[in-house]
C-alpha cells in the first residue's frame, strides 16, 4: 500500500503545485489577446505577395478554397479568424495525441519525470516564439507547444495523488483559483508587453521573453522542490500483524454512485460547444469591436476576476451538481447573448455568464471521483 503523506509534507507538495501552475498558466495566457494582431502582423509580412510558396500562403490558400466552397462563400474579413481557428484546433488535436501518451508514460516512469520533460517542451515552445520573425517559425512553436502540453493534466494528476476522496474537492478548488488568478493578470500582463517593442522583426518577442523566463523559472522550481507524487513510488512492503490486518480491514473501498458513462458523455457535450471559447474571445472582439491586444487583455482579466469572485463567494459553497446546473442555465444564457451581440455591455454580460459555466467543468470532474447524486 502507499504510505500515506504526513499533513505538512501534503502541505509542502500542494504548495509547490500551486505555485508552478499558476506560473504555467500565467506563461500561457500572456499570447491569447495577442493572437489576432499577431497572425495580422503575419499575414501583412508575407501574404502580400501572391507568387510566394510561405507556408502562411498555402495555408490561406486553403482556407480561401474552404471559404468559396460554400454556396454562399465566407467574405475576406474573416481571413484572420479562420486562420486563429485553423491554428487553435491544430494547438488542440496535437494535445489530443500527446496528452494520453504523457499520461501513460507518468503512469510508469512517474508524474515528477514526465513534468519535467513536458517543461522541456514548453521552452523549446516559448523560446520559438521569441525568435519567430516568420509564420513558420510560429507554427513550429505552436505545433512543439501542442505535443508537450500536459503540465495541467500532471498538476491535476498530482494534486490527486496526495488526496483522498474527502480532500479531493477543496484540492480541485485549489486548481480552479490558479485558473482564476492567471487569467486576471495573464493575459492583461501579455498584452502590456507586447506593446513594448525590442525586436523589429517581432514586434511580440518582449511578451514572448518574459513569457520564457516564467517558464524557466517554473521548470527550476519544479526541478529543485517537486517530490514524486506516484502512489507506487511511495509504496512500502506489507507487515504480518494483527495491527496491519485490522488496519485494512478498516479500509472501505468508496461505491461510486454516479454512472462514469453518463457523466463522461455530460463532459464530452459540454466541452464539444465549449471548447475554444477562451480561445476565439480575442478574434470576435476584433471582428466585432476592432478590439486591440490591450482591449482583449482587459476582456479577459475582467472574466479571470468574476472567475475569482465565483470561486470565492459561490461555487465552493454549492454542491457540484448545483454548480454542474448552474453552469448548464449559464452556457445556454451566454450563448443566447453572444448570438445576438450587438454592444459591448452585452459583450461583458456574456463573458460573466461565460465564466460561470465554466465551474461546471470543474464540478463535473469532483462528481466524477464518486460524489453521489441522489441526496441532492
């Protein structure tokens, strides 16, 4: 059996957690109001000439055969849209593949090894971005960033790994706050470097640096204070004994009431519309509003603040079926308000809708360790 964490050695461990994830994702928030300036900077560079075989040609090329494919064909000024669009579900797809495998190979060579390799690919990541004066050295960066993405899942992993059933729900909360917080300063922080310009041929490479030396940080943090978190590797051997014998028959293996089948499938169709939106927020703010990188930045540190006050004030004080209910009446609000988005006084009441629902996930993910449901 595994030896069970002393109370100030969980402590230390979740402090750690904490600490690193919020770096990661403060790291990774800092491009997403930047995008849509970003890809217009690349579009500008190298679009203009029509005879050029780039990579962001090809690519526009196809988009332009998508658009014209239909009987009644996409204008232009979505160009930049679709291609953040193209670009976000390629940075998804990627991670689709690679998360599975990293979560096997943590299985077996541990959480600490995995993380610390997913960190290696994250700087390599970062450290393209900081010198992509081109489309294609982005895309690598994306593509490189896409297939080593799985220090969340890990973070998540860990974080269970020390926790038994009772302290999983709080430990979960905890997640959730490092959320909250990096999309209030992140992405506000990204789009106020970015207006700093050191590097002519990449008018982003400021945001791009401190964006690296986080990263950085974070992964000699990790190096230097992350114990293994493995269950197995914290195994000790089984004793003869009468105190061992009544020690285990006092272990009560947890009746999971809630079907993983349904839940699973509740978390699939939630996250099949839901998907991207943190993502695509930036692009209909542009479209919409020509919204610059500074105005996205805002944007999002307003939703990461109501994310802040919701964790504090509301969601860890309902039961996660009411915060899963909640979340539903929520999504389908937001998306009425984002269909019919005319203002931005509407823009921001969806955005609080938006980040409502978004606890659901969450609470989806606390029922689904074996919270029942019928007493609720």
């Amino acid at each position: 059996m595994a030896t069970p964490l002393a109370p100030a050695k969980r402590k230390q461990i979740l402090r750690v957690i904490f600490i690193s994830l919020l770096l990661d994702l403060i790291s990774f928030t800092f491009i997403l109001p930047l995008f849509p300036k970003l890809l217009e900077f690349y579009r500008n560079l190298e679009a203009p000439d029509p005879t050029s075989t780039s990579v962001l040609n090809r690519i526009l090329l196809g988009l332009n055969a998508y658009k014209h494919s239909f009987s009644r064909p996409i204008s232009d000024r979505y160009d930049i849209v679709l291609l953040g669009g193209a670009l976000g579900s390629l940075f998804s797809f990627l991670q689709a593949i690679a998360s599975p495998i990293i979560g096997r190979l943590s299985d077996k060579y541990g959480r600490r090894t995995a993380l610390l390799w997913s960190m290696g690919g994250n700087i390599a990541s970062v450290a393209l971005w900081v010198a992509a004066t081109d489309f294609r050295t982005f895309l690598a960066s994306r593509v490189v960033g896409g297939l080593s993405e799985g220090n969340v899942q890990l973070a998540i992993a860990m974080a269970a790994d020390i926790s038994d059933d009772r302290q999983r729900g709080p430990t979960m909360a905890l997640v959730g706050a490092c959320f909250s917080i990096a999309f209030t300063f992140g992405p506000a922080l990204g789009a106020t470097l970015a207006s700093i310009s050191t590097v002519a041929a990449n008018p982003f490479a400021t945001a791009a640096a401190f964006s690296l030396f986080l990263i950085l940080v974070e992964t000699l943090y990790l190096y230097l204070y992350l114990p293994e978190t493995l269950p197995s590797a914290r195994e000790v051997p089984a004793t003869n004994g009468s105190a061992t014998k009544e020690k285990s028959s006092a272990v009560v293996t947890p009746v999971r009431t809630n079907s993983h089948l349904l839940l699973n499938f509740t978390h699939f169709i939630f996250i099949l519309f839901f998907s991207g939106m943190e993502f695509s927020f930036p692009f209909m703010t542009y479209d919409l509003f020509a919204y610059t990188s500074s105005q996205s930045g805002k944007l999002l540190g307003f939703i990461g603040l109501i994310a802040s006050i919701l964790q504090g004030s509301v969601t860890r004080r309902l039961h996660p079926l009411r915060v899963v209910q909640l979340g539903v009446l929520a999504c389908a609000a937001s998306f009425f308000l984002l269909g019919r988005l005319s203002t931005e006084a509407g823009l921001y009441g969806a955005a609080i809708l938006k980040r409502v629902k978004m606890k659901e996930v969450g609470s989806l993910e606390i029922i689904g360790v074996g919270v029942k449901l019928d007493d609720h």
